[in-house]
C-alpha cells in the first residue's frame, strides 16, 4: 500500500521533471549559436574581439577602406588560389577590388593598417574586378578569419566590421535580409571605409565581403558572398570544397 502511495505520488513528479529538463535543454540549444545561426553570440567580447584582431584599414593614395586577414581552411595544406601566394610568413588580405584600384591600375603601393596601428605595405596579388574582389599579400602574420560551410538564409545574425570614415575597429550587427546571386543583403549598417570587411556570423566565420549600402534605402546593405571567389580566384573543385563551392547556395 505504502509502495503504491508513493508510486502514485512520485511518477507526476519523476515525469514533470524529466519534461523541464528536457525544455531547458531545448531553449539552451535554441540559445546555442553553434547550432542556431538567428541568435546572438553568447559571448559577444569575444566574437567582436576576435574578427577586429583579423580586420585591417587600406589606404590607397586618398581613399580608405577596409580588409581581413583570411584563409580558405584552418588546414595550412590546403592551398586552392589560382595563383601563386606563400601562407608560411604573412598573411593573404581580401578586400573589395575598388579600394585598391587607383593602386592596381596605377602601380602604387597600398598601405595596410594593422589592428594594433602598425603599418605594412599590401602586395596586390590578384583581382576580381566583374565581382569586386582583390587579395594582398603582407609580411605579418595576422589572426585570420575561415569561411562558414553551411547555407545562408534570410533572418541569420550578422556582424559588419571595418573602418568607416578612417574609423578603425567600428562594428555593427543586423541580419541577412536577403540572398541574390553573389549578393548578401544586410541590416548591419555600412558607410564609406566599410567597403572590404568582413561579414561574419554570430561564430565570427566569414560569410562575405562587404561592399555597398543605399542611401535612398533604408539601411539597406550588401556584402560580395564569400562563394565569389571560386569564380576567377580559387579553384573550388576540389574534395574540401562540396559541390564545388565554400558554402551551399540559398
């Protein structure tokens, strides 16, 4: 009798307690931005932290703008640009093509602005121009940023860092609003100098390049999709790559 009383009594309570575990495993997996893309970092220092450190500012003669330390995989072996570029001393940049085009067509130097104020000459290595992409080369080795691997889809949290108006290290969040072609659509807000940083995810891995805004728009702002590159600089045919790009297409 007593074994049945407490049976009676205990099993709601064993029950009620296993389903509130299992919601708070569930809100923390929802929570999780490893596994959920739409969320905040939890630890926002740290994601904002870690992309500034692989964030430089361009000069080119009177123009600024922003690039990133960056490699197609944490792998050193893997080495898929279409042209000759040495990872072992320095590192690769990636910006957009028109913030060095005044050096590119007129074989000036680009200075390169380190996180910490140092400044180095880039080694403009390669262009992109119909995507408005451009790769340098540097003597440091600097933090670098690796590209996502899974789908982009309108809602994701983003991370738009670069140097607005020579404004080093400036950051600002939003969401993808959309994805066409080569173009990711943002809310994170873009100004002149942002042109060549990074657009990161809310685990500080890269998803594109930023590039433009509408000033007629509201707050309407794109990025190049990291997947431009396997157009003309990075043959993306090889096993690392699935179906041929860094990331799957929306």
């Amino acid at each position: 009798m007593v074994l049945k009383t407490l049976a009676i009594v205990l099993v709601p309570v064993v029950a009620g307690l296993a389903l509130y575990i299992k919601l708070l495993w569930a809100e923390s997996k929802d929570l999780n931005p490893y596994s959920n893309p739409y969320v905040a970092p939890q630890n926002v220092y740290g994601v904002v932290d870690y992309v500034k450190q692989s964030t430089v500012t361009i000069r080119c003669e009177n123009s600024i703008g922003s690039g990133f330390s960056f490699r197609l995989s944490n792998s050193a072996e893997v080495n898929s640009w279409t042209f000759e570029i040495s990872e072992s001393t320095g590192s690769v940049l990636l910006t957009n093509f028109h913030v060095v085009e005044n050096c590119f067509e007129n074989s000036l130097q680009a200075i390169v602005e380190l996180a910490k104020g140092k400044r180095v000459v880039g080694e403009i290595m390669a262009v992109d121009k119909s995507n408005d992409i451009a790769v340098l080369a540097i003597e440091p080795s600097i933090d670098y940023l690796v590209p996502l691997w899974w789908e982009i889809d309108s809602g994701y949290w983003v991370m738009a860092t670069g140097s607005p108006f020579d404004m080093q290290g400036t950051v600002t969040f939003g969401n993808v609003i959309n994805v066409e072609g080569n173009r990711i659509f943002t809310s994170a807000s873009l100004n002149r100098g942002n042109s060549g940083g990074p657009l990161t995810d809310n685990e500080g891995y890269l998803m594109g390049i930023n590039t433009g805004y509408r000033a007629v728009a509201q707050n309407l702002n794109w990025a190049v999709d990291v997947n431009a590159l396997c157009e003309n600089l990075v043959d993306c045919s090889g096993p690392q790559f699935e179906n041929g790009l860094i990331h799957p297409r929306s």
